[in-house]
C-alpha cells in the first residue's frame, strides 16, 4: 500500500488487562458491529475455534454474522458481505478495515489494514509478547499507537 522507505500509515491500538481473550472479542466484536465495520480477527486456531463458539453463545438476545475460515481454504463469494472473519490467515480476508489479532506475534499482512487492534490478556507470557509486538510496530513506524488498558472484569 506504501511505497519502500515510506512509512506504513496504520492506526494501532492495544488493548490490555483482560482475563480472557475470547469473551473480550466478543464484546469488541459486537461494537464493530454498531460502527458497521469490517473485521478480521486473526489468532491461534484453537483460540478461534472457541471464539467462533463464543459468538453463538454470548449473547441470548443478539447474532453477530461471522466466519470461521481455515488455512487453504478459499471463502465463497456468497460470504463476502459477512463483517466478521475468523482467519487462520489474514489474506484470506475480503476486507481490509480492521484486523484484530489475537496471538503472540504481528500477524503477516497488517500493514494493508486500516485499522489493528491488537488484543492481550492479562497473564505475564502474553503481556511480553503484547509488548514485543509494540516495540515491532513502533520500529515499522505506524500513524498512531495507542495503548487502553481494560481491567480485570472486561
């Protein structure tokens, strides 16, 4: 999106202190859904699975249209108008408004994003990785990096 030398022009936001990574995304999630953006949520695939779980259940009075797409496998394009993706691997996204990552390490691809929410639990192992992960962005030189702090019962 860039050209070489230029600097990648991103918006990065971190969000931290939460228990569980899951339950917070669905809550993030269904705020995407008011705004009518976009998402593509990137992460572990056994983190993903429960989260695509999660969505179904959270909420007994609301639906969030989303995608669970696995690694090698190509969306239909009947799915394309769906907001929220579930990705294995962030190319596979149709979309390029947000992506919101779940796992320890930058997911390949951010850079042609909007928009990156990074999202880290509370626990020592993921803030060192979150952490990392800010220094890398900060390196790449992003437009904006920001930093909310959720707490303990988000």
């Amino acid at each position: 999106r860039d050209r070489p030398g230029s600097r990648v022009s991103v918006k990065v936001d971190f969000h931290s202190g939460m228990p569980d990574k899951a339950a917070y995304c669905c809550r993030l999630l269904r705020k995407s859904q008011a705004t009518r953006s976009c998402v593509a949520v990137c992460g572990p695939s056994d983190l993903l699975d429960r989260l695509d779980v999660a969505l179904w259940t959270f909420d007994a009075l609301s639906f969030l249209p989303h995608v669970r797409l696995r690694a090698g496998v190509s969306p239909q394009p009947r799915l394309a108008r769906t907001p929220v993706w579930l990705l294995d691997d962030a190319w596979q996204a149709p979309h390029r408004d947000v992506l919101v990552n779940l796992g320890p390490d930058l997911v390949p691809g951010w850079e042609g994003f909007g928009r990156v929410v990074e999202v880290v639990q509370s626990d020592d192992a993921d803030r060192l990785a979150g952490r990392a992960r800010w220094r890398q962005y900060g390196q790449a030189g992003v437009a904006a990096l920001e930093h909310h702090v959720v707490g303990g019962d988000a």
